[in-house]
C-alpha cells in the first residue's frame, strides 16, 4: 500500500505516524513558568541528538486552538528544562501528567510527585525518576504545528543502582535496573527490559 501524506486528515495522519515509528522513549519533561509554577509532562517525539557535546530533542505539538502547550512555553521562555527517563514504576504518574491542567496548576501536586530543584537551572524533575537530565535550550525550530526544541545536557542525575560498568569499565546504564518504557501507537507501552546482542560481521 502506498500512502501519499497530504491526503491524510490530521487524525489519521497522527494515528498513522504514532504506529510506525516504534519505539519511541519518553522524555518526562519539567519546565518552569517565568511566574514559578512547575510543569512536569511527557513527549515521545524524543531522540539523542548529539554526545558532543550531550544534546537531545524533543518535540511539542501546539495545543487546542493553535495555543502553545504550558511546556513549549515555559521553555521559550526560561530556556531550560529537565528530562527524565520514564520507567515502568513510574508509568501511571507519567501518563497522569499528560492531562491538560491549567498553568497554574503543578503537574507534580495534582499526581502526588516530589519536585527536585535543578543544581545548574531553574527547573524540576521528580525526585523519585531514576534518571535525569539538566538541559539548557541552545535551538528552537517554529515548524508551525510543532516546535522542535533541542536543549544540551549540563548534568545528569543517574541513581545509583542503575549504574554499572561495561566489560572496559566504562560506566552505563543498565537496562533491566532502569525498566524504561517505550510508547507505540495508541494508548500503547513497550517494557524496554529485554535485548539481544548482534556481533559485527569480520
Ligand atoms: C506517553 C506520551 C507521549 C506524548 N508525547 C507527546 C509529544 O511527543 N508531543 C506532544 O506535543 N505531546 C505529547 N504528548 C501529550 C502531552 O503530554 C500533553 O499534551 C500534555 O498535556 C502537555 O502538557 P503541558 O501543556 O503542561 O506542556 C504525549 C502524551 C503521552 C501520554
């Protein structure tokens, strides 16, 4: 089947996107109004984008009405965030944050999560996330129904149960002890707790 992309309403075209590019990680995202209301929600448009220096992007659709959503927002505005990894604990709360709630409300109150104050920015990730990530914003892409926000990495916040080391001693981060969780289409999640090894060819 071929499908030509201008001819999809924007529910299919969603519906159809959301269900092809699988697995998508979840940045758990916190962000502060100028006005100090913590914001806390979570984008599947994410991906690394760079390890030198650290640098990752997410993307933020605009919200009913064309209006931006609180986090593009805040983030155009202060030009720091945090991200955090979503694990499977966490995984109802995270969802919970995702509600639309007014911008003066703190997604971390209205699910019963504890903020974390950033050590480099003025911005919150919740203290129980197994893995953070400081970020400062160094560029913003206005693609008119979604802003492309890609921010560098200033610090890590990594528990330490879910740090060990490679076979040359270098640190990672350990797959089953971070139990990410990864988002299909629909209301659908994938466990990233399994893998397998592929050896390159000599
Ligand atoms: C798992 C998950 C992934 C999401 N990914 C995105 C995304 O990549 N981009 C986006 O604009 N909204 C995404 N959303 C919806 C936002 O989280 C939602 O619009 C939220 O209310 C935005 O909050 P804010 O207005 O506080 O920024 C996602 C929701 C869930 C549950």
């Amino acid at each position: 089947m071929k499908i030509d992309p201008q001819e999809l309403e924007s529910l299919a075209a969603y519906k159809l996107a959301l269900s092809l590019i699988v697995p998508r990680p979840i940045a758990w995202v916190g962000s502060r109004s100028p006005c100090g209301t913590d914001n806390l929600a979570p984008f599947s448009y994410f991906m690394g984008v760079s390890t030198k220096p650290p640098s990752l992007a997410i993307s933020v659709a605009r919200g009913r009405g064309g209006t931006l959503k609180d986090t593009a927002k805040n983030i155009l505005e202060t030009g720091v965030f945090t991200v955090s990894m979503a694990s499977y604990a966490l995984s109802q709360q995270m969802v919970a944050t995702s509600a639309q709630m007014d911008p003066d409300i703190s997604e971390f109150e209205a699910v019963g999560l504890t903020a974390v104050d950033g050590e480099l920015i003025s911005a919150p990730r919740p203290a129980d996330a197994l893995a953070s990530m400081e970020c400062r914003l160094v560029h913003s892409h206005d693609m008119e129904s979604t802003h492309l926000l890609v921010g560098e990495v200033l610090r890590y916040h990594l528990a330490d149960e879910i740090i060990r080391e490679d076979a040359k001693g270098h640190r990672v981060v350990d797959l089953q002890s971070l139990d990410a969780i990864g988002r299909l289409g629909g209301r659908e999640y994938c466990r990233v707790n399994e893998s397998f090894k592929i050896q390159p060819q000599k």
